[in-house]
C-alpha cells in the first residue's frame, strides 16, 4: 500500500473497512509527517496524544460495526476552531494561551464521526490576510517551489496552514475558514480542493469571529468525493449559532455521479478583468471546454455589480471585524499589557491591544471602526449594504434564469513568493480575493478545484459558484470538471 499518509480520505476509509490498516496506523504515519516537516510551519500546537487516543477509539467503533465515513481518519483543525484543553489562538498574540473549556460545534462534528484530531493549524491572524504573513507563529510555508527557483511561496490565506498540511500529505484533510476566500484561494495556490458551503450549513459556534455576516466553514481536502464526505460530517443544523440553517443534510458523496448533462454553466463576463495572466485566461476557456465536452451547457452570463464587491467587502467585513473585536480588551481572557502605576482602564485597552493585535488586525479594526463612526455610517457602512443586497441580486437573476454553476477563475495568479508583497500597498494583497469575495457576499457555496498549472510548474485551481443550499449538485459539477482536468501533479519533497 502506498504510503498511509498519502491516501485520499475516501481511499483511507475504504482500507480502514477492509481490515488493510488501521486508524492508529494512519495517526502514527501521520504525525511522522508533520514532525519531519516543521519547516513548512503548518502545525502550530500539535497533539499526538489525543490522536492516539481517539485513533484506539476509532478502531474499536470500525470493529464493532459502528463507524461513520470519517471515522479513524486523521485531520488538522485550523486554529480558528475552539478546540477544547488545546491552544486555540487564532494565530494572534493577544490569545495566547487561551485554552477553551468548551469545542466548536465543527469540531465536535468531526469528533463524534470518529474523525482524529492530530494538531491546530497555521492560518493569518485572525483569519486577515491573503498569504499567511500576519500570523503571530511566522508564515506558513507552502510545499511547491516554482521550478528552478528555491524561493518560499505563500500557501495562500487565510486558512494557509491547512492548504500546506493537505498538500503536503502531513493530514488526509483539515478544516479552512472562508470570509472572502479563505478557502479556495490557498487550496488553488497549493493544488487541492476546498468549498465553502452556503452561508449557514456549518454551524460558526465556537468559530473565532472575523466578519460574522461572512464567516464560513468547510472542509480543505484532496480530492471532490473527500470534500463531499467530510463537508456532511460537518454540516447540520445547531440551536447554539442563530445563523444556522435548520435543513437536511443530503449524502453529498452519494450525488458524485459525474454526470452533468444538460446543466447550464454561466460564465460571467465581467470576471475578465484588466491584466489577468493569458494563463488564468486559457484555464478558464480549458474548464469551460471541459464542462462542455462532458455534456453541459455553457452560457454567456452577465454579473453588474461585480466591480463594487471588493469595495462593498472591505467596508463590511472591517466594520464587523471592529465589532467582533472589541471584546479583546484585556479583561476576561487572553493577554493583558503590562500597566504602570497611575494607568487605568483606557490605558489598558490601549496598551493591551496595541501589543495583542499585529498590523494587519489593527488596520482593518481601525478602518472597521472608521465606516461605522456617526459621521461616516450611511456614507460607507449603508452604501456597502445596499451595494451587497445587489450583488446577491445578480446571482438571483442568472440562476432564476436556469444557470446551474458559474465558472471563474479561483485566483488572479498562481501563488507568489512569501515576502514579495510586504512593500505593496495593502490593496494590492486584496486583490488576491477579487474572484471570491461575490461568494461570500451572497452567501453562495463555492469550490475551487486544481485544474492545471502554470509555465513554472505551480498549480492553478478553477472556482465554481452553486445555487444556495445545492452543495450536492456544485460537488457534483466540480467532481465532473475534476475528473476531466485529471490534475495529478504533486509538490517536490524538498522540506
């Protein structure tokens, strides 16, 4: 058998079953892994303990007959996810160790399926950033090298520990975080799958907040039918978060037929934006090509208000963001700055944020805080609202319209070097969500898969956007797409 950390979720199951290896097995290749790969920085707080403990259990659950599909399978849960006794500091100095006495409800999903937590995973403070070079661990480091050159790339952001872990084999899968993105870009940079269900399938309870109008779990994996089996482990309604969504959740892996006849696939014009690479470009044509071949319909669709969307998200997820945050004040959990005599609280807040927090934090709080202030509150913050309601107008008219999927790109570029945009003005590092952020602000489901790669060897993933609530029929578009594109390529042993 090929190496046991190497096997797809769905291929580790199926062995499990067999009686051909078992979870403690698959655990102990696993954490070999990730102590021989410390370079990559992915795994942040690991616990090999509790891997063992819950891979015994999980055995003995396969033996009594009792086992979900994802039972005995090894994971990494990104370190937004309160996970209880275990670090859990989304990636920020001002949490520093915070131990929860409680488990995210995602979490406790993946637990009670039997799923093996092997450790917490790197990820941009607080879940803000595109490359994973806010983080206060240092950067995640992405296993692909562009060909010729041993320059460090980004794994992409937020959920960049978790995209470096899967495509280096360190877990069979992890959970990500999507708020504008946070999914599919580092799955696209670093050639594996990652969806962001519709906004209100995965419980956020237990989920650290960044934008809670945005905020998203899902599932970062290697391959379509992976996605499909860990994101039901994952769904489901929950009483404790407000926003979840009290619906059935479908066998998504039962809906892989890979049959897409007679589907209608829209391509949006206005995602042909100004100095895209020619390679972005041919990728796209390429996905579409494919789709089409495999007996879809491609249609030519119009989204008008796509060029306001990234304005309309760094107004909104900021302004949420400044709320979420103020509850970071030194005074019930976490760090608290060192005071001098005649401080008082002012001075407390101010000092404990001003170390707690890393740059990119305190801009987007300060400019969160800036939109939501008396004088500029309708100017900005009501604008970007009304400008989100039509945005998620546009997707309405073209799905009322018959369109099944829409098909983008995932990312302007394949993956950059980690430091090659640290004199760029902030913008341009927000650019990286631009085929994103629309998802999130409809509250769409959204899969980006790895469809090719670049003149340098380095993957590049396509996106397909789905109706809401219809997560069985996009995985079921991307599994067709996956299976035409037969993306192969793996990153070089070289950490």
């Amino acid at each position: 058998m090929t190496e046991l950390n190497k096997l797809t979720l769905s291929d580790a199951r199926d062995a499990l079953r067999k009686g051909e290896t078992t979870s403690v097995e698959l655990t102990e290749a696993c954490l070999k892994a990730i102590d021989a790969a410390d370079a990559l920085n992915a795994f942040v707080h690991k616990t090999p303990e509790i891997a063992l403990e819950r891979a015994k259990a999980a055995d003995a659950r396969i033996k009594a007959g009792d086992a979900p599909a994802m039972c005995g399978l090894p994971i990494g849960i990104k370190d937004l996810f309160c996970t209880k006794g275990v670090d859990s500091q989304a990636a920020s100095g001002i949490l520093e160790g915070f131990k929860p006495e409680y488990e995210s409800t995602v979490s406790q999903q993946l637990q009670d399926s039997g799923a093996v937590m092997l450790g917490k995973l790197n990820m941009d403070e607080f879940a803000m950033g595109s490359s994973n070079e806010t983080s206060v661990y240092g950067n995640a480091v992405s296993p692909w090298r562009r060909e010729g050159d041993e320059a460090p790339l980004t794994p992409g952001g937020s959920s960049g520990g978790s995209a470096s872990a899967v495509a280096a084999d360190l877990c069979l899968a992890a959970t990500g975080t999507d708020t504008g993105g946070s999914i599919r870009q580092p799955a696209a940079f670093t050639g594996i799958t990652g969806i962001k269900p519709t906004y209100g399938r995965c419980s956020r309870w237990g989920v650290v907040a960044f934008a809670s109008s945005l905020d998203q779990a899902g599932p970062m994996t290697k391959s379509v039918r992976d996605a499909a089996m860990m994101l039901e482990a994952m769904c489901g309604h929950d009483p404790k978060d407000s926003t979840s969504a009290d619906l059935a959740v479908p066998n998504f892996e039962a809906m892989l037929t890979g049959d897409i006849k007679g589907k209608k696939i829209g391509i949006p014009r206005e995602y042909r934006m100004d100095g895209m690479p020619a390679e972005i470009e041919k990728l796209w044509s390429e996905g579409a090509e494919m789709l089409r071949a495999a007996g879809a319909e491609i249609v030519d669709i119009s989204l008008p208000h796509t060029k306001y969307a990234l304005p309309a998200y760094y107004v909104i997820a900021p302004a949420e963001a400044s709320s979420n945050l103020a509850r970071y004040d030194g005074v019930r959990y976490g760090q608290r700055a060192t005071l001098e005599g005649g401080d008082g609280i002012t001075e407390m807040y101010e000092k404990t944020r001003a170390a707690g927090f890393g740059h990119e934090v305190q801009r987007r709080v300060m400019v969160g805080t800036y939109v939501l202030s008396a004088g500029f509150y309708d100017a900005y913050y009501n604008r970007a609202r009304k400008v989100r309601t039509l945005i998620k107008r546009d997707f309405e008219d073209v799905f009322a319209q018959g369109i099944d999927a829409i098909l983008t790109p995932a990312t302007p570029s394949a993956a950059f070097g980690l430091g090659e945009m640290i004199d760029a003005d902030p913008v341009q590092m927000y650019l990286n969500d631009v085929f994103t952020v629309t998802v999130n602000l409809a509250g769409l489901p959204g899969i980006s898969v790895p469809a090719g790669v670049d003149a340098k060897g380095l993957p590049l993933g396509l996106q397909l956007i789905g109706r809401p609530w219809e997560e069985g029929d996009l995985l079921n578009t991307a599994y067709a797409l996956e299976e035409a594109a037969g993306f192969v390529a793996k990153p070089g042993h070289w950490w």
